[in-house]
C-alpha cells in the first residue's frame, strides 16, 4: 500500500493552492542544503528525492517559488510534495502578508500554521532578495489609469467622511457666536452678587459654600413646609432647628473667607438631614410649585425695595446737605454784618446793555451757583462782556451776595436779587401763585394721601418735590418782565457747568422762534406723550404725541420774538387750564413744552449734554466735547448719592481750601 505524501492528501492540497492574487515583497526564499533530507519516518521515495541528496528531476524542473510569488499564486502541484511543500508553504504565506500590506486587500485565510511552525524550526533556510520586473509591477499594481482612479476613490471616500465633521463644527461655531451675542445683550447693572456673569465666578470654585449652604436654606424651607403637610413634625422641627444654624453661620457672609469655621460641619449635617427628606418627602409637582410661590415671594419683594429705593432717592435729591446748609447760614450772617456800602456789586452800568452776553440763573444754592458763574467764566473769551443775573430767594439773599463779594467773577459783571422782591409777581397775575393759594393745591401738597408705607408714597413723591412750588422755577416764563431791556438772554439751570465759551450761542439764528434748545427725542420717551395728557381733548386736538422734546437747563431765548409772541400770555393760558392737573402734572417742562411748541429751533446736540444725574452710560468724548453738561435727575453733584465718575466735572470749579468751605466741611 502506497503511503500518501506525509500529511498532504489531495483535498487539502486543493484548497490550500489558493492564494490571493496581489502579492507583492522582497521575500525570503528557502533554499535547500545540499543533501538535505526531511525528517526522520518519511520513506525518501514518498519525498521525491533520494537521501543521497541528488534532487529528483521533477523537483529540478519545479518553477522558481520567487516567480510563482510575483506571478500572484504558487501551485503547490508542480512543488514535488513532502519536504519541498513543508518549505514552500511558509513563502505562501509570506506573499500573502506582503500582497495584504501594500493593496490593503483581503487575504484568503490559509491553514497552514503546522507547517509554517515547522518550516520555521528548519534551519537550512537561506533568505534571498530579489527584484520586481515592469511586467510584474504592472501586474501587482495594476495599470497607471487603473492606480489613478484608485487615488480618486480613496479621496472621495476621504472626502465624504470629513464634510459631516466640517458642518458640525460650523454649526458648533454658529451656536457659540449666537451664545456670545446673546451674552451681550444681558444687562450686569441688574444682575445679583452670584450672577454667572460676575468676573468672580470665572472660577467655579470661588464662594462655593456660600452658594452651597444658600441653596440648603431654599430645600430646607421648601421641605418644611412639605413636612409640616404631611405631619412629619420630627423632619419639621428638624429642619427648622437646621435652617437657624445655617443662618446664623451665613449672616451677611457673601464670600467663603467671611464664614465662621463652624460652617462647614453645619453644611454637612444640613446635606444629611435634606437627603433624609429627600427620601420620604420628595415629590416633583409639590416642590416646583414651591419653587414658584418663593420665586412669586421674592418677585413682590424686589418691587417693594425699588419703590422704597425711588422714594428714598426723590427725598435726598429733596434735602441740602448740612454742609450747604452751613455755608448759607455763615455767609447770611457775615452777610448783614456788612454796612450798606459794602453790599453793592461794581460794574451795574453793564446790567442793561443789549450788546453784552447775559445770563439769566435762579437757584437757592449758593455752592451750586458759584460754579455755574466759575466755569463760564474760565471758558469765556472775553469774560469782561459776560453779565450774569441771578436771582433767589429771601432765605438765600444774603448768603448769595455775600459769597460773590468775597469771590467776584473776574472782569464779568453780577447782580443777585430776590424774588420776593418782584412785587408784579403776585396770585392776581401769576396763575401758579394763585393755585398754590387754593385748598385744593394745600389738600394735594400737605395734607392728603399721607402714605404709611414708604414703597406705598413713591408714586406722588416726585411730584410734591418743593421746587414745584417755588417761584424761582417757574420765574422763567417772565424774562421779559425781570429784564425789559434785553433783546437776547441765556438761561442755565443751576446743576450744570460750562466747559467751552458760549458766545457763539448769541450769533445763532433762530429763524424766528423764541427758544433755542437741545432736542431730546432719540428715545421714545422723550416725545409729548410722556409728558402730557392725550386722553384729555385738549391736548389731543392741539398738539401732536410724536412730537419732539427738548430739554431746560440751557435756553438761548429771543426777547422780542417772545413779546411778539406774548409766550407770557401762551403760558397763562394752560396754566388755568391745568388747575386740576388734568392737562400734566406738576413742573415747569410740560408747560414749557405747550407754550413754547412749534417756536423752539432745534441746536446741535454738542452744545448741551444731558443725563450726567442719573445715566451712567454716557460716553466719555461726548461729555468731553459738550459746551455744557447737565446733571438732571436726582444724582446732583452736591449730593452723596451723586455718580462718582461725573463729580469731578463738578468739583473742580470749587476751591475746596476756600475758608468757608473748609470751615463747614465740605470736602470732595
């Protein structure tokens, strides 16, 4: 019986002839020794060679297992059988791996691991190097169109997989820039102390217990309340006690480093006291509606505050400082120490002469007034041709004398007077005097609605402010009458100062109108609705809700246009009609508005800037550029509420070394 050849059969041989077509390599090929045998318990004819070592023709004429390779397969047929497939088989494979490494294809498996195990124990195998021809080059890679369009391939098939990473991160970017505008639009003079927005928290971990332990009070309150519902009274006095803990421990803490040391060990016992009501109280609904009446709470709460905050505002804007009030009673009495001779100002001849520049000032506040005359004349050209008329009241008369004949004006010309002084000026011709005598006016200012509540008077307040009441505010609507003479007057509130000359306000034409002022209408509010009342038929059938406002405090005013006009007479005339205050409220602007509407011409913006008293937004170069700018609203520069960043325009026009203003205190 003929043995078959050592542990090759014919099925096995056939299905292991197969190898995959790309091979490709420089690859080590076995090379026999001379005489070499196989292993001992193969009969040498089974092997197709003697043991004498002389190679049987059929294995000389075998084709080169080199070129077999790089033909793309290896038949193992022509490889006589026994020891020479043992050797071979290890090259199959080997070819295989290398096709696999440069095409990137699949290599068909091949169950050979015995015989490469023992083709690698030989050790009579010689590696050699050889070359690829251009025929078999072609034939492993393929032609130069064939290897292009493989390139193609592979980067379209590249391309398709970077196009969805490329929109993502498009998109990423988008959200990121809608998230960043988003951001700006969000107001940080409104947020709280732990906003997210807060420089502070650009570090998670700063004030974290703090945070912590506020949002243990929160839980802690809402599970009382859950507690208490559902008579779990040991959980209810439980928490209770811990709240009280936690709140003593917190105090008015708003950082980390202000807590006691004590806190930490409350913070924990608090976190285990809430994870225990968490297990037998948690209920998603009950705890959001919590969550919402606290929210609801706090929300009537914040309202409250901002109604008492306006109402404390409106009454220190209303107070003089101790130290005003100081420099008003020591100049008054230094005042009337003087004899009669020493009282009168120089240079009266220049009271009355049209061609100067005049001014026209009315305050009760004698620092005030004092830097509105210092900073026009620092700014003037030629201080010499500027007059300046001020008037006050009885209660001020001296001290506004005595401060500028201690302190005069340069080369310019001053005259203070008193109103009280203005005999004309009586409840028979002045319909503002006349109301203010009447009960209903009395009931309005002194008497009715006495709020008990300070959020509960902030409404009104504003308009029982006393300036309303004073002739001085309203002494404006008769510059004809207190200056007959004049043809042209600048009139300047007291709460603004002067930063360039003002001259070439007298050479601008008004085009016929009698008031030249500063518009005011680049907001909504700032148009005739917000002042007046539509609803009443007499404003709504003579003048236009979109009409543009404009502002007081600095108003070059023609004379004799206004006499042409009878603007005195305009005036009067809604007086009378608003005795009610139906028509608006108290003030001088509304009335002004009506008596002066469509006989004001518009001047540049840059003559007069608003706001400084209650906008902190302003920019820097608009108020730098101004000719005048005004602190309206309740933030005065003599107050303490006053904005810090707008006092230095204000204080530097005062001689804080001055004997009287450093005898009463008055410091920056």
């Amino acid at each position: 019986m003929v043995r078959p050849n050592g542990p090759w059969n014919k099925t096995r041989t056939q299905k292991q002839n197969t190898v995959h077509p790309w091979l490709v390599g420089t690859l080590p090929v076995p090379t026999p020794k001379a005489g070499g045998g196989g292993r001992g318990g193969d009969p040498p004819t089974s092997r197709g060679g003697s043991r004498s070592g002389t190679p049987p023709p059929s294995a000389a004429a075998a084709p080169s297992p080199r070129r077999s390779c790089v033909a793309g397969r290896v038949d193992l047929s022509q490889i006589g059988s026994g020891m020479a497939r043992a050797r071979v088989m290890p090259l199959v494979a080997l070819c295989a791996l290398a096709a696999f490494a440069v095409t990137g294809a699949q290599v068909v498996p091949l169950d050979s691991s015995k015989q490469v195990l023992d083709w690698s124990r030989q050790s009579n195998i010689k590696p050699q190097n050889f070359s690829l021809t251009e025929e078999d080059r072609l034939q492993l890679l393929g032609r130069p169109e064939e290897v292009t369009h493989r390139k193609l391939r592979e980067r379209t098939r590249v391309k398709k997989k970077i196009e969805p990473v490329q929109q993502d991160d498009e998109a990423l970017v988008k959200l990121e820039n809608a998230g960043i505008e988003r951001s700006k639009a969000v107001d940080s003079a409104v947020l709280g102390k732990y906003s997210i927005w807060r420089r502070e928290n650009e570090n998670e971990k700063a004030d974290s217990k703090v945070r912590l332990m506020r949002d243990q009070m929160i839980m802690a309150r809402i599970y009382s309340v859950l507690a208490k519902s559902r008579d779990k009274l040991d959980l209810y006095q439980d928490l209770l006690a811990r709240l009280k803990e936690s709140q003593r421990s917190l105090g008015e803490a708003t950082a980390d480093a202000e807590l006691p040391k004590s806190a930490s060990e409350r913070a924990k016992a608090m976190g285990q006291l809430l994870a225990k009501a968490r297990d037998q109280l948690y209920d998603c609904k009950a705890i959001t509606q919590r969550l919402r009446a606290m929210l609801q709470s706090a929300d009537e709460q914040v309202r409250s505050l901002k109604k008492q905050s306006t109402f404390l505002s409106q009454l220190a804007a209303k107070t003089i400082p101790n130290g005003i009030h100081c420099l008003s009673m020591r100049l008054t009495i230094d005042y009337y120490l003087l004899s009669p001779e020493k009282r009168k100002f120089p240079k009266s001849e220049n009271l009355e002469n049209p061609d100067l520049y005049h001014y026209a000032l009315f305050s009760d506040n004698v620092l005030a007034a004092s830097v509105v005359v210092n900073s026009t004349i620092m700014n003037a050209k030629e201080p010499e041709k500027h007059v300046f008329h001020l008037v006050t009241d009885k209660l001020n008369f001296g001290a506004m004398n005595m401060w500028f004949l201690l302190n005069p004006p340069g080369d310019a010309t001053i005259h203070v007077e008193n109103v009280d002084d203005f005999k004309w000026l009586n409840s028979s011709y002045c319909p503002v005097l006349k109301q203010l005598e009447s009960a209903a006016m009395k009931e309005y200012y002194f008497k009715a609605d006495r709020p008990k509540t300070l959020s509960a008077g902030s409404s009104n307040m504003k308009y029982r402010n006393p300036k309303y009441l004073s002739m001085l505010n309203h002494l404006r609507f008769y510059l004809p009458q207190v200056y007959p003479k004049l043809n042209k007057i600048l009139f300047l509130d007291d709460d603004i100062v002067v930063q360039k000359d003002l001259t070439g306000l007298w050479e601008v034409d008004l085009n016929g109108n009698v008031n030249g002022a500063v518009e005011t209408c680049g907001e909504s509010f700032h148009r005739f609705d917000k002042y007046l009342n539509f609803s009443n038929p007499n404003i709504a059938q003579n003048f236009d809700p979109n009409a543009c406002g404009w502002a007081y405090g600095m108003n070059m005013f023609d004379l004799e246009e206004w006499k042409k006009k009878d603007i005195t007479g305009i005036y009067h005339k809604w007086q009378n009609m608003n005795e009610n205050r139906l028509l608006w409220k108290l003030g001088t602007l509304p009335p002004g508005l009506l008596t002066f509407y469509k006989l004001t011409h518009p001047l540049d913006k840059s003559w007069h800037v608003l706001g400084l008293g209650y906008n902190p937004s302003i920019e820097r170069s608009e108020i730098d550029n101004a000719a005048v700018v005004h602190y309206n609203g309740n933030m005065k520069p003599w107050l303490e509420i006053a904005m810090t960043k707008y006092r230095p325009y204000w204080t530097k026009y005062i001689n804080y070394e001055h004997t009287y203003v450093r005898g009463c205190k008055i410091s920056r």
